[in-house]
C-alpha cells in the first residue's frame, strides 16, 4: 500500500467518510482513511440517524443543523439513495406550562428563518394519530428526517473510492508525529506521511488529540436504542425519540448515559425507555422487542461542533461533534472549501477549537 | 428477589447443577422458559447411553422425572414459563413472565442454556412443511402431532437416524436420506442400516436444489451427482447440527473462543466451568455440543464449584470430586469432542473475543 498521501483523514465514521468524498469530488490528489475498526462498527451504525434541526439550542447551532439538513436531498442526487426521508420532526410535550417554552423557541427560529410550529393536541393527533390522546402540543418542523446511516456511510464510502480515495480499515493508529513540516501517522498496519490531516475520530478525539498534544475536548456518551419487530408503516414523522425505519421496525431511544466506551446495554434504561415509547405511543405496547443495543456519542465539552484549523498546527484540521449524521454533508463541504480555499462559504470561527483556550 | 444460585436453563445440566448445590443447603432458583423441567429430554424416546455412572441407561423422557425427582426433595424456586431478558446495571437478572419484569440478585449464576439446530437453507426452505429434525420430533414425542405424512431427510447424524427411525414408528413414510458428504454420518451403524433394511435409499454427495409448494412443501428436487429428481413430501426435516446458544453470555459480557469440535463460537471456561466473567459458570451444551452423557456431568461440575465458591463444600472435597468427574467425562464423551474441549480450557486466557461492549 502507498504510504505517501497529500491528505489523510483519521476516522472513517459519518463525519471522517463525509469529509472524504467531500474532498474527493474536487481533490486529485492522494486521500487516505484510516479506521480503527470499519466504517459504521462505532457510533454511525448505532444510531437512530435523525437529520434534526428543530429544538436545537441555541438557535445560531439550529440554523447550521438546517443548512446541512437542506444539502441532503442534493447529497442522494450525488452518491445515490441513502433512504433520506424528510419526515418532519415532531416533539411533543405533555405539560400545558410547557408551551410557553415551545412559543419561545420558535420565536427566537423564526428570527433566523426556520419555521417552527407550536401544535394543540388536536393538531399532533391529526398529524401522528396514534399518538398519546394525553398530548397536550408539540414543536413541529417541517425540515427534520431521518436516513439509513448504513447507506449513508456505504455510499459515502463508494463514492469516495469510485473518486480515487483509499481506506485502511482494522488498523488503530498508535502515534502522529510531525516530520520536516509533514505528518507521519503510525498505525498497527505500517506508518504513513501526509501534508495535511484531518481528525475525525468521533468519540476517540480526545484520545487521537493527545498523541499530538492537542486537547480535544470530546467526552463519551452511551444512548440505548430498542428495536420492535417490524411493523406495518402507521407513524409519519421523526418523533424526538422513536421513529419508524423503512423495513416497519420502529427504533426508540432517549437516553444519554456518561458510561466511557462502555456499550452494554442495561435494563434499567431498556425500561425506561420503553415506558418513553409507550407513553408517546401507547399502541407500541402490543409491538414486540427483538434487539436492544447502544451506541457511544461524541460529546464536546460544551455541546457544539469543533470543526477547522487546530490552531498552532500548519495543516491540521479537526472535526469533532454529536448530531454528526445531521451535520456530515455540511461539515464535508466546509472542511472541503478550508483544505481547498482556505476559507469557508459560511462561517465556521466559532466552532473553533480555540474557544477551549 | 435474592438467591444463591441463579440457574438459567433447566435441562439436564441445569438440573444436575440445581441438585450439586441445592443438596448442599444452598438456595438455588431455576429459571426456563418451558412450562415443565426436563428440556429436550421430554421428547426424547431413545435409550440414552452412556450416562454417568450414578445413572443406568435410560429413555430420555425417563431420565427428566429421574432428574426432576431429585430436585423435589430440596428447597429449589422453581420460575417455568418465564425467561431472562438482560441484565440491570447492578448485574441483576431481568426475568419475565411475559407480564412483567422482574430482578433476581444472585452471588453465582449458572448458564445452561442449551443448544440450538442449525437449519439447511435451500431455496424456499422457509416454507412451512420444512423444519428441523429437533423440531419434527418435538411435534410426535411432546405434542403427539403428526408433522406429516411423507419425508425426507437431509442429514445422516445419529440424531438423523434417529429421527427417522421415530417417523417410521408413528407411520410416517421416509422417502430418502440426503447426505451432502460421501458415506452416513451415524456412528451407531445399526441405525443406518435398520433404515436401509426398510428400503429407505440413501442419497449421497446429494442435496436439495429447491422446495415447491402452494403455501407450503409439496414437492422437492433433489440434486444427486448424476441427475435431478424430484419427490412429492410434505416434510422435509434438516439436520443442520447445533450450536450453543450465546445470547445470556453475550449480555452478561463473557469472553468466546471459536472450536469446531464444540459447535462453533463457545464461552471460554476453565476446568471449574467458570466463565470469563468469576461470578457467571456454564454447564450443558452451551459449553460444547455434546451427549446427554457429558452434558450431566459438566452439569455437575458447575454445581460442585459454585457450591465450592459459596462455601457450602471443602475446596479438597471440591477438588476431588471434579477430578473425578473430569476422568469420567474423559471416558463418555465422544474423542473428538473432549480433545475439542480440553483445547478449549487450555485456550481459557487468550480468548478470540473479549470486552465485545468496549468499544
């Protein structure tokens, strides 16, 4: 295998394979991937794969969610079906005190653009009907979806290569080191030397960060999902915590434990869980469990992307986040245009690294 | 709930592990998922030989009261009909009975979950007519249905020619046997041949090219090396071996190696059949796919460890007794097998997959 590349992108999860297509659509030069394990064994094959943007706090973070939300349709036309399905996202609320703080919400969106809907109960159940008849509203937004993260990342990964780029999978990289204004990343699989690196190492920042003395504040957070059999297509929109794949299995989950790189899962949070589900949709009751399983999540320290130069290094990039399914084809593009241009068609200073001082 | 000793499978090895502790005082709780004891002994009619030598040779079914019998006389919590779904955070067993779920705190747990058939998948095998050869015999032993009239057989394992030998008893016509390899698998060759003896061909280096059926088998062609024929059943029973059944291991974060002659993926134990993990043992054929035999006596091994750990037996008492019934196991279990197993054992601390949850 090559060991000389002009770029190389640590991570081949949603945002390291997003970034790599991006790149190779107008890169001709040599990109490289290294995955600790394969593409979508972490945290992108164990996700419910929402493409949100409503209810994102605050609201400047809602509006990078939905420029990269409104790149998907163009996404599919590029590296084919990846099951996008702009659904609406619907988040319902019990509490009638509660929708003081739904109409503040989308208050402060509309000042940016993004149509937010504050529903009654008789409007969620017109639109979900099989929704709790104890709902008392909901925030709904006509630009939430959800996708097939294995197709997302398959195609990504396919489109990527068609394009020239390469993968190294089941390979760890141990040590990075800078050589005569270069990068050298050893890895279980041999050492290989780039001009510029790009870390995309998701929940692993942290650890990849301090091989080069970067911190990287990236924690780890473990969501458990349920899995019901499948069942015939009777919910309509991306509920904030449980929608209805393709096949009819419905997913649900809502939970966030800080539990390391630990992916047991646990009774008292499937419990939980399927209480949430039931008590959003009583009729999930009769549905029967066939798999539980969890997934760990990048989480920076302050909850926002860390996306761009890492400042004090030539040629070093980082992209770190949670919501990486949401955000991957727009952190693509970004990235892309920083590696190409040197600058970013929107900007991407406060997601910067620096902000960590 | 509290126990000592949580047992999840109540089969042969589970209840011979259940009657090590129990009758050494310490409080043992049996969860299965049938609604009696006895696991897939209930439809066993065969004589099964060798057992143990506490044990003459018996029938199946007649080996389950023995064992069941035993158990009555100690104080055994007894949960039929309900099964374990996960595990809680503090390493308590979630168990069901399909209603609600319940946590069992147990100091050691027990996994004697069994095996389970592998099918031969074929085109159309999933129409209904076509099963396993466990599950044919399930259907006339336990529930006294006739899963058909006219069979076939793929497959020449004993178990196989067991099978059909049961069909013909309760006057199934058995067409052919279907054996990819080039001779019977049987190591009893009476079996075989009785077989033969009632004119039932067996077809070699054969196997089943497609099913056909208006919503369920009425017909199958059969590949044979030098042409196709076709024959009209409606059953079609498929030995496709089996193989322990992983899932408990897998939440309760055990460790695997991968041995042919047990059955494939195992959990690693040591020769006390204590799992990875200190406080989880195993016993039965989810410790290697093996006879009724070796399956009671690793049974019992489990039994006389935890009962061992618990303090309810010397450990010299403990030591002694399992040596024993390590040599004895020597001498039942089939060769190939046990060699498998003491491969496995000395593979105990370099297992292929370990810490599957960290990522």
């Amino acid at each position: 295998m090559e060991t000389n590349y002009e770029t190389i992108v640590i991570g081949g999860g949603v945002v390291g394979s997003g970034i790599a297509y991006h790149l190779s659509e107008r890169y001709k030069e040599g990109v490289l991937v290294l995955d600790k394990k394969y593409p979508m064994s972490g945290t992108s094959g164990s996700t419910q794969a929402w493409v949100w943007v409503h209810n994102k706090t605050p609201s400047w973070y809602a509006e990078f969610s939905m420029y990269s939300a409104e790149l998907y349709p163009y996404l599919s036309k590029k590296i084919g079906d990846v099951e996008y399905k702009r659904t609406g996202g619907l988040s319902p609320f019990f509490n009638e005190s509660d929708r003081e703080k739904a109409q503040k919400l989308a208050e402060s969106y509309r000042k940016i653009g993004i149509k937010i809907k504050v529903l009654s109960r008789e409007e969620v159940l017109e639109k979900e009907p099989y929704m709790n008849p104890e709902v008392a509203g909901a925030t709904y937004s006509s630009i939430d979806g959800n996708v097939n993260p294995f197709r997302l990342i398959d195609m990504y990964m396919r489109a990527a290569k068609r394009n020239g780029v390469r993968y190294s999978t089941y390979n760890r990289v141990t040590e990075i080191r800078q050589v005569n204004g270069k990068y050298l990343v050893v890895s279980d699989k041999g050492a290989f030397e780039c001009k510029n690196l790009i870390l995309a190492g998701g929940t692993w920042s942290r650890e990849i960060g301090d091989m080069l003395g970067v911190k990287i504040p990236v924690n780890q957070l473990r969501g458990q999902i349920l899995v019901s059999e499948p069942l015939k297509p009777f919910l309509n929109f991306t509920i904030s915590g449980l929608r209805q794949a393709n096949n009819g299995e419905v997913l649900m989950g809502y939970s966030m434990e800080e539990a390391g790189f630990n992916r047991a899962t646990t009774l008292d949070v499937i419990q939980e869980t399927a209480n949430m589900a039931v008590r959003y949709v009583p009729g999930l009751r009769k549905a029967k469990i066939v798999r539980a399983f969890s997934g760990i999540r990048a989480m920076p320290e302050d909850g926002f992307p860390i996306l761009g130069n890492v400042p004090g290094y030539e040629n070093l990039y980082v992209a770190a986040t949670h919501s990486g399914v949401t955000l991957s084809p727009l952190i693509g593009t970004l990235i892309t245009e920083l590696i190409m241009d040197g600058e970013t068609s929107i900007p991407i200073d406060r997601y910067s690294l620096s902000r960590f001082g | 709930m509290k126990t000592d000793v949580l047992i999840i499978g109540g089969g042969p090895a589970g209840l011979s592990a259940a009657i090590e502790t129990a009758s050494r005082g310490l409080d043992v709780t049996i969860v299965d998922e049938a609604s009696q004891l006895g696991g897939q002994l209930n439809q066993q009619t065969q004589v099964l030989r060798p057992l143990p030598s506490v044990y003459e040779p018996m029938r199946g079914f007649e080996l389950a009261n023995k064992l069941i019998e035993q158990i009555k006389g100690f104080n055994v919590r007894l949960l039929l009909n309900h099964r374990v779904v996960g595990f809680y955070a503090d390493g308590s067993a979630g168990i069901t009975d399909e209603e609600n779920v319940f946590p069992v705190k147990a100091k050691k747990i027990i996994v004697a979950s069994g095996a389970a058939e592998k099918a031969v998948a074929f085109p159309k095998w999933t129409m209904p007519g076509i099963m396993t050869i466990g599950a044919a015999q399930t259907l006339i032993n336990r529930d006294f249905v006739m899963p058909g009239k006219e069979a076939v057989i793929v497959g020449s394992s004993d178990f196989a020619m067991e099978t059909a030998i049961q069909l013909m008893d309760v006057g199934i016509r058995v067409k052919a046997i279907i054996e990819k390899q080039s001779g019977a698998l049987a190591k009893e060759q009476e079996k075989a041949s009785e077989l033969s003896k009632n004119g039932i061909p067996f077809y070699f280096n054969s196997f089943i090219k497609e099913a056909r059926g208006n919503g369920q088998v009425e017909q199958i062609d059969i590949e044979l090396p030098d042409e196709v024929i076709t024959l009209s059943v409606d059953l079609v029973c498929m030995d496709g071996g089996r193989a322990p059944i992983l899932d408990v291991f897998y939440q309760l974060g055990c460790s695997f190696g991968f041995q042919e002659e047990l059955g494939g993926w195992v959990p690693q134990y040591n020769h006390t059949l204590q799992t990875g993990r200190e406080d989880v043992y195993l016993a039965g054929n989810a410790a290697g796919i093996s006879t009724q035999g070796p399956l009671l006596l690793t049974g019992m091994i489990a039994g006389i460890s935890v009962s061992e750990e618990l303090q309810a037996i010397s450990p010299a008492e403990a030591n002694e007794m399992r040596e024993a019934l390590w040599k004895e196991l020597g001498l039942l279990e089939d060769k190939e097998v046990y060699s498998g197993r003491i491969k496995h054992l000395e593979n105990f601390t370099s297992p292929l997959l370990k810490d599957q949850f960290i990522s």
